[in-house]
C-alpha cells in the first residue's frame, strides 16, 4: 500500500527488510507519482467538499498505471531514509528511453479518458454569485386599459390627425393603440402607473432614459417613406433633434402636420432665430403675410443636395416662381447664371429686392474698371435711381440681338 509524503513523492508502508525496491526513471517517474498524489488528494477533497468527484474509474486506471511503471527496479542511492523516492537531480523527460515510453504512455492515458474539463470546484468559504432573476417582459394589454388613467390626454388626442387615423386603423401598428409609440404597458400597469414606470416610453424632453435616436426611431418605423426618406444623415439628425421638437402629437396646435408650434415660421425660429430676423427686414419674402412657408425651399427632414433645399440647385428652387429669370438666355449675364445668391439674399435684406449690397456698390464687386465706373463718388450721374440699371435694365440676361450689354 502507498501513500502520499508532504513533498509529493511515493513512500513505501512494507518493511525496510523485505520490501521490494521500486523506482520510476528519471523525472518521468516522479511526474507520474506527483500526478497520482495530486488526483488522490483532489478526490478526496472533493469527496469530503460533498462536490463534483471526479470519475472513479479514472483514478483506478491511473494507480494501476502507476503502479505497472514502478516495476523497474529502484537503486538503493536514490531510497531515501524514510523509503522515499528520490529522483535523480538534473533528470528530465525523454532523458532516457525508458523516460520516452512514460510521456508516451502518460499521453495515451489522457487521451483514452477524455479532454473535457471538470466544473471549476469552490474554494473552502467561497460563496456562490446570486443569479438575478431577468425581469418579466412586458406585453400588450389594450388603450383601453390606458383610458383608465389618461381619460383628458386621449381626448385630446383625440382632435388630432393622428387620433383620426387610430380610431380608424388601417394597419397593424395603428391597431395597437396607444402602445404602438409607448410599448407594451403590462408592467406600467402592474406598478400602478407613473412616469418612466414599467418601462413605459415617454417622448418628454426631460426623459433620458433613452436616446433621441431611439425616440426618433419609433416615429420612423411608421414615417420613413417620403418627405422623411433622407432623414438618415441628415443636419437635423446629425444634431440630435427629435421629431418631438418641431411636432406636437398628443394635441392638436396647428392646423397641419401637428406641429409644436402655431405655424410653420414660428416651429422653425424655435432654432433659426437669425432667420427671424431677416425675414423683419423690410425687403423679405413673404413669409410673414403667410403666402409662402418654409417648407416651399426646404425639406426639414432632409434631402440629397445642401442646405436641405427641394430641388437640385438653388437657381431651381428659385425658378420654381421666378420662371421668367431661368431663360435660356441669347447673352447670359455669368454670376446670375452661376447663383442667384451672388446678388440676393432670399431671407430678407434692407436694400432693394432683396440685394446683398444696395446698388451701385453691388455692380462694383466685379466691374471695377471702365469710363463710368466711379466708385465713391456721390455725385455722379450713375448714382441716381437705379443706377447701373438706369441703362443695364437686363441684367439677368437678354434675347435681344443688341444685348451684350443687357441694355435691352
């Protein structure tokens, strides 16, 4: 019988006398006993832990492999005082052929009981991490189980477009009511309702809980098409403004597009407050008298060319009304061909028609050289009135076949 010292080698329990002399080769030997020890003390930790054992019949095998290695006479240099193996010094694995044959037949064993791995066993006094439990998923449970709370927001939402259409659903999502934006209410309704409560949505500017992605998201699952296709990418989206800034949806503040202002202007100023200020010029598009909006230039949520104009350039957008300045022309004046915006300012200026510049200094920007090109003089003749276009009436272009000058 053989049991295991505190260095981890192999004692012998037989009488010095008649006892049989073993030795395993070299440092393979030791290995083997090392390993044998080590499985017996884990077994029996184990065992006493009330754990995971490891598999009996693998430990029997590896004794009894063990043991067969043994059978190679020890000699009596290496049996220490207490009939302890003592390994050479400075052996090492594959120092001998008989060492060869241990690795060989150790790596065999291995392979003959497996490679899976053991679950990992607790040290002594080590405490298990509570597992929390998921928390239960919410799911649908009707508007009108919402009525029996918010009775004023649905009438009131009730006077809207939207409220309209719910009430007449056309769809899946328009057939879930009130959760189609808010989510699933089970767990609102469960907890006795509030704000942020069961992970109910809110769409309140003070609410981050979630992001204004997330927020925009559920309005874009039914509003992605359209107006809203190049919303992706777009400045608005890129500045984390939320379609709850510019529409109002639960009541009914203007007349179209549930806006969360009165009109149009007063919904975009929220932001573009120098724009305000141009349009109070005295020279301005009549924004102001509510014969156009903003949206007759611009596409809020967005568009494939700059400035999130509605056609392809700005001179389109400006030939949408001003059809006669698109020409063709038979001499073309170059800057107004180029940009409408080289001489005008379609928010609103304090000079004539909208210029950049009052008249002649607009002329002057380019033409600077000539006989009657007198900038700074007051007193000129061409100075008055309408200056250059006393004489250069067509200034944005000419059919007539004397026109290079655009004097008719």
């Amino acid at each position: 019988m053989t049991s295991c010292s505190t260095s981890g080698s192999i004692v012998s329990s037989a009488p010095q006398g008649g006892r049989a002399e073993k030795r395993c080769d070299g440092a393979a030997g030791a290995l083997l006993a090392a390993l044998a020890c080590l499985l017996v003390f884990a077994s029996a930790r184990s065992a006493a832990a009330g754990e995971f054992t490891p598999r009996g019949d693998s430990i029997a095998a590896l004794r009894e492999f063990v043991a067969a290695r043994q059978a190679v006479t020890a000699p009596t240099s290496n049996i220490g005082a207490e009939g302890v193996l003592v390994p050479p010094f400075g052996a090492a694995p594959g120092g001998s052929p008989a060492g060869d044959r241990v690795y060989t037949d150790l790596r065999e064993f291995a392979e003959q009981i497996g490679t899976g791995a053991p679950p990992v066993v607790l040290a002594k006094g080590e405490k298990k991490t509570p597992v929390k439990a998921e928390p239960a998923e919410a799911v649908n449970v009707g508007s009108q189980v919402c009525l029996g709370c918010h009775v004023a927001q649905a009438a009131a939402f009730n006077q809207t477009l939207m409220g309209r259409i719910f009430r007449n659903p056309r769809t899946a999502q328009e057939r879930g009511g009130c959760e189609t934006c808010h989510g699933p209410g089970s767990l609102h309704v469960k907890a006795g309702g509030g704000r942020g409560v069961g992970g109910i949505i809110s769409f309140r500017p003070d609410d981050t809980s979630r992001t204004v992605e997330e927020k925009n998201a559920i309005c874009l699952s039914c509003h992605e098409k359209g107006h809203q296709t190049y919303w992706k990418g777009s400045p608005h989206e890129t500045r984390d403004v939320a379609c709850t800034n510019c529409h109002q949806v639960m009541q009914r503040v203007s007349p179209k597009f549930q806006l969360a202002k009165g009109t149009e202007l007063e919904t975009c100023f929220q932001c573009h407050k120098d724009k305000r200020a141009q349009a109070l010029r005295s020279a301005h598009m009549p924004l102001r008298e509510g014969k156009m909006t903003c949206s007759d230039c611009h596409n809020p949520h967005g568009s494939a060319t700059e400035n999130l104009l509605k056609e392809v350039s700005i001179n389109d957008v400006c030939y949408k009304c001003h059809a006669e300045k698109r020409g063709p022309f038979l001499w073309e004046h170059p800057p107004v061909r180029e940009n409408c915006l080289n001489c005008h300012n379609p928010h609103g200026t304090n000079n004539e028609s909208m210029l950049n510049v009052a008249r002649p200094r607009l002329c002057q920007q380019c033409h600077t050289l000539g006989s009657h090109n007198q900038p700074g003089n007051p007193f000129s003749r061409f100075m008055a009135g309408n200056a250059c276009q006393n004489c250069h009436s067509q200034i944005h272009g000419s059919n007539n076949p004397s026109g290079a000058r655009f004097q008719r």
